[in-house]
C-alpha cells in the first residue's frame, strides 16, 4: 500500500465528504493526548500485576491476564478510571482531531473509543449527536432498557449518530477490552447475521449502520495496522458486509510526537 494517496484519490474522498457518502472510524490514537494509548496502558499495567510475557504493549493480551488472575470486571474499571480522569484538552482548537470531524457534513460516525469526546466536539459544532451504542451481548439490552441501541429516524449533519461499537465508559459491561470481549464481539457479530432472511434472525449492527460501512468512503483515523480493534473491524465489518461498489477507503495513521501522519488507501 502506497504511503501517499494519489491526486484523484484525494478528490474522490473530498467529493465522498461533501456529499455525506463517508463514514468516519475513530481509534484510540485520535485522543491522544490526553488519553494515553493503549500500548502505554499495557505496558503500566504489565508492570504493576508481574506480567510474565514479553508483549506487554498488548492492551488486550495484558487485559486478558488481569481477567483472569484478578477477575472479569478488574481490567474494565481500571480502565474507566484512566478515562473519568482524564481530561480534554477542548474543542476549539482547530488542528484537533475531533474537532475537525465535527465540522464535516457527515450523518453517521463510528468509534472503537469508549469516551465521548466525540460528541462533545459535535455539540461544540451546534450539532445535537445522538449515541448508539452495540450491543454485541444480549444480556446486557435485557438489563440496560433505558440505553439506545437502534437509530429510530434517520440521521442528518445537523443529529449525526455517534455509534459505539466497543461500548462506552457508562456501560462498562460493554467494553471490548480482553482477548475473549474481542473474539466474543466478532462471534456475535458473524451470528447474529448468518442468515439474514431466518425468522430468528437477530442483526447486531442496526441497518443504518451497515449501510454506512458498505456504501460509503471509511475514514479510518487512530488505527494501527497491528491493533486488535483494527483487525476486528477489518475481519468482521469489512468482510463481513462487503460492498456492491467499491469506494476509496483511507487511514490516517498519526505519529506521536513527529507532527505528521502517514496516508494509505
């Protein structure tokens, strides 16, 4: 894949935005700062419970080993706390990340982050998002009624949705955080849509949602290639729910502390 994307590229993402024909995919390195990235988690927590293994850059790997030498819900408030501390650093700074999404004319926004500094920028913007959250456990809908988890009426640049697939901080039994939330999450997700024409089908993904994967550009922004949240979303939404025409898709990989980001398509 090409480091740089070629001049019609370009255009064809800026022509894809105007229109509203892309779809946004935010990744942990889009607030960082001020939340640390997922690496650096790891590698905190790696140190503090004796972490035996050499991959202890591994947030979900280190996750997994607090799962089960602490117990399930350990890894998960350690990492609401990280977030509830943490504090933004605003919205009206034009170079940041969400606060340039948020100006775009876009309906539909997807995020693997568990934060809601998304749609903070948006409200910063005048606009009135609306979060959905997926609910890769059924348990959970059973016991959390009062949370969205469909999109009722279709959504505009002026109330975007603001989609959760790995959960939010509120909902900590959502979070996809282990090994076993992200093979559980992609199980789920192939399931639930195996046959989409059964009686007893049950899609995890609202069908606004799915269209905004396969009928549109994907912005992917604050995704390593190696990262457990983008293979997911590679192997599960991707392939999953392949497209019936094919639109550019880009990543913008930012790079800590270089002030450039590198572009593949």
């Amino acid at each position: 894949m090409p480091d740089i994307l070629e001049e019609g590229a370009w255009d064809d993402l800026l022509r894809s935005i105007k229109v509203g024909r892309c779809t946004p995919l935010l990744g942990a390195g889009a607030c960082h700062p001020p939340l640390p990235l997922g690496g650096e988690i790891a590698q905190e927590w790696a140190k503090e419970c004796h972490y035996p293994l050499e991959d202890c850059g591994d947030l979900a790997r280190v996750a997994q080993f607090l799962l089960v030498t602490r117990s399930p819900i350990y890894p998960r408030e350690k990492l609401i706390e990280y977030l509830r501390n943490a504090t933004p650093t605003g919205f009206t700074f034009p170079q940041e990340p969400h606060t340039l999404l948020a100006q775009l004319p876009l309906p539909v926004y997807l995020t693997t982050n568990y934060d809601d500094y998304l749609e903070r920028a948006l409200r910063h913007q005048g606009k009135e998002p609306r979060q959905v959250l997926c609910c890769w456990d059924e348990r959970v809908k059973t016991k959390r009624p009062n949370l969205v988890w469909n999109i009722d009426s279709d959504p505009t640049q002026t109330t975007p949705v603001v989609y959760h697939l790995h959960g939010h901080l509120d909902v900590p039994e959502l979070l996809v955080l282990t090994e076993d939330d992200y093979l559980d999450f992609l199980v789920d997700l192939w399931q639930s849509n195996a046959d989409p024409q059964s009686a007893n089908a049950r899609p995890m993904l609202p069908m606004r949602i799915q269209e905004a994967v396969t009928n549109a550009s994907l912005l992917f922004i604050g995704y390593r290639l190696a990262d457990w949240n983008f293979r997911v979303i590679l192997r599960g939404l991707l392939q999953r729910f392949m497209p019936r025409e094919r639109y550019k898709h880009v990543t913008v990989q930012l790079s800590p502390g270089r002030g450039k980001a590198s572009k593949q398509k």
